[in-house]
C-alpha cells in the first residue's frame, strides 16, 4: 500500500490564514447561524451553490454574483453558499475537489487540500459563508474553522464518525434522510450528535489522539426525498416533525429542493422551492430553510477535463444564476 505524507492542518493553516476581518465574518456568521438553528432568529436560511466545486475561478465567480444579491435581502434572508469539495460515490467516480484537483485521476490529496483551503479562505475574506457535506471526518481538521454550516450526508447519516465529528463542531449539522425515504437515521444522527462522545482523530499538529466532544445543541434534519417519493409536502413534514417531537428533539427542518425531491429532474427544484416557501408563509415555522443546487449556467457536463466549459456543472445538473436569483428575490418577498 503507498502513502504520501501530506501536512499537518497546522501548517496548512498556517499557509492560508483568513485574516482578521475574515475572522470576525466567520464568527459573526456563526453566530447567525446557530441563532437561526435553535429557533431565536425568526430568520430563514437559503443554500445555494454548485452540486461541486471543480473549478476555484468559476465558485469565485459565482461568489460574486452570491455577494451582489446579498446587498438586495433583507436581514431576515441568510444566504449561504455551497461550497462542497467531497463527493459521495456509489461505486466509482470523480470523488471531488479535495481528493482529485487536477480533475485526471491522479488523486492529489494535499493539491486538494491546499486548494480547498485557498479557495475557503478567499471566500472568507469576500465575506461569503459557506456550507459543505462532510464525507471524510479528517477534512474537518483542516477546514471546519472556515465553514458556517455543515452537512452529513444521507449515506452517512448512520455513521457512528460522523455522528461524532458533528458532535464536535460549533455550527449547526443537517442530517440527511435515508436514500430509501427511512428518517430514522438521520433523526438517531441528530439525536446522537447533541451528546458528550470521545473518538479517535488527529489534532492539529497531525498526531493521533483521543478527543472529547461537548455536544453540538444546533444540529437538525434535512428531508431530501428518496427513491420512493418527495418529502417536502405537507404530510411529510407532519410526520417529519412528529418523529422529532416524540424523541424530545427540537422541531427544525431543512428541505433540500434537488435530488428526490425534484425526481432527479433539477428544473423541477423551483417547484420544490416555491412549494415549501409557500409553507413557510402560510406559518410552518419550523422549516429553517431550503436548498437548491446552483451555478452559473445550467445543467451540468461531461468530465472532460481539456473541454470543460466555464460555470458548468460536472456532477448533478443546476439552476443556472438568473433562476437562482429569481428564487431569492421570491423568498425575500416572503420574508420582508
């Protein structure tokens, strides 16, 4: 088995520091966000951004338009971008920016994890917070400092390390319904993850140690449909909510527009969206928010890395920016 030493998250952050206003951003960010999770901010939070980073111009160009429709919301629209650099695989395939960022096979890690902090940092300073799915729990030691809020996948859900990692952290973690439409897991992730857990880890120096979690109170469900059938209508979310209430767990819910609850079909992410905003105007409260995947042009295209065309896609196809905007500009009505 072949290994390459990469550094140590101390170095690497070392080599891509924010700087102090970016700092006070991230906090400040934070701080929004774990208001808005636990219920004392009224308000809603939007997620917007590719399915994957596979380009640092193009998310930073995309960064730019987020930072211009920021200046139109008001305070009661907190928008945040996806930033996600780790893919979830099936079987085979491209696994992401941190883990391939020459887009070719060659699986450079530490390029990955350079570039990745790079490009989390430069949002940081544009004042951009960002939101990522953990796939692999060591990222979190060299980025979680730059993120605002975090996701556990719905193959990972179950997970007993990512329940722990979201344990860990000091910003809200959205636990993703079971690909077969099962909210157990993910209800058991969110339940699990508010408690007390030592596990196994690296600190920041890169030597392997015990750590000992306090809990994170802010972390929640996210329903993201399944090979069943949607779960962002009405009944759903009833059910949704009874669950929670019945294990004593807060009554917070995020609705992912895109994966299942399209049906695959990204166009159909409007619908979802304006479906559930409708909800949320007509008093469903506990809905904190909704996702959607974005980027600049729509639809998505083949990984080929010498004809890859500009703010494009190469994973789940996207809303282009202007529908985006468009969904935004609803939702801040809404929310006004």
């Amino acid at each position: 088995m072949k290994q390459i030493q990469i550094l140590s998250p101390a170095i690497l952050k070392k080599q891509c520091p924010p700087s102090k206003s970016a700092q006070d951003f991230l906090m400040q960010s934070k701080k929004k966000a774990n208001a808005i999770a636990a219920a004392e901010d009224p308000s809603k939070v939007f997620f917007i951004g590719p399915c994957s980073i596979h380009d640092i111009d193009s998310a930073i160009a995309y960064a730019e338009c987020f930072k211009k429709i920021c200046t139109t919301l008001s305070n009661r629209c907190f928008l945040v971008m996806r930033v996600h650099l780790q893919k979830p695989r099936t079987i085979t395939g491209w696994k992401g920016l941190m883990y391939d960022p020459y887009l070719d096979g060659s699986n450079d890690i530490q390029t990955g994890l350079l570039w990745s902090r790079r490009l989390l940092t430069t949002l940081a300073e544009m004042h951009v917070p960002c939101a990522t799915e953990w796939l692999d729990p060591l990222s979190s030691c060299f980025l979680s400092d730059l993120i605002t809020w975090g996701f556990i996948g719905a193959r990972t859900s179950s997970s007993q390390v990512h329940r722990e990692l979201a344990s860990s952290l000091y910003f809200p973690v959205g636990f993703k319904n079971h690909t077969d439409g099962s909210l157990e897991d993910a209800i058991h992730g969110v339940l699990s993850a508010k408690e007390k857990h030592t596990f196994m880890s690296i600190n920041q120096e890169g030597i392997a140690c015990a750590f000992q979690s306090v809990g994170n109170p802010h972390t929640h469900l996210v329903l993201r449909g399944s090979y069943q059938g949607i779960n962002y209508d009405s009944k759903s979310i009833k059910t949704a909510l009874k669950k929670l209430a019945a294990l004593n767990l807060p009554q917070r819910i995020i609705i992912d527009c895109a994966h299942d609850n399209c049906e695959k079909q990204f166009q159909k992410q409007k619908n979802v969206f304006e479906s559930v905003l409708e909800q949320i105007s007509n008093g469903r409260h506990e809905i904190l928010g909704l996702m959607i995947e974005s980027h600049l042009k729509e639809g998505n295209q083949i990984l080929e890395p010498d004809k890859l065309e500009f703010g494009l896609s190469i994973t789940d196809p996207c809303l282009n920016w202007e529908e985006t905007a468009e969904l935004i500009s609803q939702a801040n009505c809404v929310m006004c």
